[in-house]
C-alpha cells in the first residue's frame, strides 16, 4: 500500500506541475483493495483493470519502473509508451489489461474465465471495478452470463460513492451486492479501507471460484482522497472541480487505510515505528528510480508510429 500511495503522491507532483500528460485517475485512498485482494492471488491468475489502475498493476506484480515509464509515454513503458495512464498490461504477472470504457474489462474478464473453464487449468479471474460500471449494460449482461456458466471469476466493485463527480444516492436505490445476489451470485460486502477484511473475503472468493463452486461478488466500501481525474482534492485546494463536500471528504481521510492498517500493527506488536519509516524509505527508494528509469527512457520513434497496430 505504501509502494502504491508514495508512487501516486509522485504522480499528483507532477501532474500539477503540468509534466505529465496523459490523464490521471489516481488510485490514493483505495490501495487496501487491490493489494488485499491480489495478495490472495497467484500468479497465474488473471486480473483486469479500469481506468484507475496504477494500484492493480502494481499489486497483481507489475514494475514500478515500466509503470513510471509509460505514464510518461516512453518506449520502455509496459505498454511501450502508446498507452499512458489507463492502457496498462503485464501479462507475465497476470495483469491483462486497463482500459478507459467504464465496465469496459467485464465481460473480459468473464470471457478470460470462460477459457479457463474449458481448458480447465484452475485458474482464477478477478474484474476490478467502480460502482459507476454498475449503472451499464454490460455489468449486468456479465453478471448473468457468469452466473448461468458457473464461471470462475470474481467481481470486485470498488465503491468509492462516486460516478465521476455523481453521487450514488443520486443514481441507485438498492445496495450493489444485492444486484449480484439477484442472480444467484454469492455476495458479500467488506470495508474496502480494512485490508485484513478484504484480505479474507477475496481469499474465500478465490477458494470459492477455483474449486468450481463459481462466481464470487465482493462490493468493498472506500473512498478515493483525489479528484476523480487529476491531483486536485478538496483538503488541499479547495479546486470547483471536485464538488464533494471537505466534511466528508475529511471524514473518510480519518479512515484512511495505511494509517488503519499502520495502527493495527502497532497495536498488536507486529511493527513499530521505525520498522514503517524502513518500509517508506524503500518505497520512496523504488519511486525515485523509476523516476530516474523513466527520464533516461527515449521516446517512441515516429518511425514506429504505425507499429503494432493492425487491420
């Protein structure tokens, strides 16, 4: 988590410094998701993104520096520079891919498990969503078809209360978890900013879909501490392109999970003080490395602007 929030803060710098580009959804606020659920993982297992995946990509396994790299359009970037922020993929650790579309990797991720069934190689396929991806068509289409096929996949919906800048009580009236038991989908929903209760609800989420018993559906509850694109935030900057309210969004800032799960271990005698500073010093370590990777990485030529693409 702290790997993935001190890469994200790096970003937010230069995001406002106007040196990155390509638009970003940043992941601060919600590390607790990917990491405890991909920690329930192996590596062969497949996961699928969205739109705000740095925290996927580097929990599922991916690299910081290639990451770094392609956020910045380099040749050396894990999609060679012709993604940025929102095209990521890492097949070598199971990371299939992140895309714009909202709830656009879905029913990609029901089609990856539908391989997995026939070919019968046990393996697991997790889609990672936000509560906005809900409101569309292929959601529900794949919740279905998943559930009819007995598939292995589980659906992990990151509920952060937020569809860009919509709230959810303007756009829903019954619980997300419901909408998955509906079809006769087993269902929980955890305290997505708990990273020992994610932990444990995708471990049983994994143990259910790889022994054959079929869809899992975790709604985990959480709260994004950024503007829905870009580094701006209430807290800091008070900027009119986030509407939320800075009571709530302070409110949720004392739940955060790092500190949650930081005060835990302290409480319980696992970690103490400078067992964490050596965690954020090898952190913050990793992120000025990948920076320095990604200033020494050229450019894509414009030579090889026709490559990989194809009819």
């Amino acid at each position: 988590m702290v790997r993935i929030r001190l890469f994200e803060d790096k970003l937010a710098e230069e995001v406002l410094a106007g040196n990155i580009k390509t638009p970003c959804h940043l992941y601060i606020g919600q590390e607790a998701i990917a990491v405890g659920a991909c920690a329930a993982l192996k590596k062969s297992d497949y996961v699928f993104g969205t739109h705000r995946s740095h925290g996927h990509f580097l929990a599922k396994g991916g690299a910081m520096k290639p990451l770094m790299a392609e956020i910045y359009g380099k040749a050396t970037g894990c999609s060679r520079g012709r993604g940025g922020s929102m095209h990521l993929v890492d097949l070598e650790n199971g990371f299939m891919g992140a895309q714009p579309l909202v709830a656009g990797t879905i029913p990609l991720a029901v089609g990856a498990a539908l391989g997995s069934q026939i070919k019968k190689d046990k393996r697991v396929t997790v889609a990672f969503f936000g509560d906005g991806a809900v409101d569309e068509g292929a959601f529900h289409e794949s919740l279905n078809f998943a559930a009819i096929k007995n598939l292995p996949v589980i659906f992990i919906c990151e509920n952060n209360l937020y569809s860009s800048h919509l709230h959810i009580r303007e756009r829903r009236k019954n619980n997300i978890w419901e909408q998955a038991s509906s079809v006769g989908i087993t269902a929980v929903r955890v305290d997505g900013n708990d990273i020992l209760k994610v932990y444990e609800a995708a471990k049983k989420a994994v143990s259910h879909a790889r022994s054959g018993k079929g869809v899992f559906f975790i709604e985990a509850m959480t709260y994004r501490l950024r503007g829905h694109v870009g580094a701006h935030d209430n807290i800091a900057d008070q900027d009119i392109r986030d509407i939320r309210n800075p009571k709530e969004v302070k409110a949720w800032l004392a739940k955060e999970p790092i500190w949650k799960f930081k005060k835990y271990l302290k409480t319980h005698g696992v970690l103490n003080e400078n067992d964490f500073q050596k965690i954020e010093e090898a952190a913050q370590k990793e992120v000025e490395e990948a920076y320095k990777f990604m200033e020494r990485s050229p450019y894509p030529k414009p030579s090889e602007l026709p490559d990989y693409v194809f009819k």
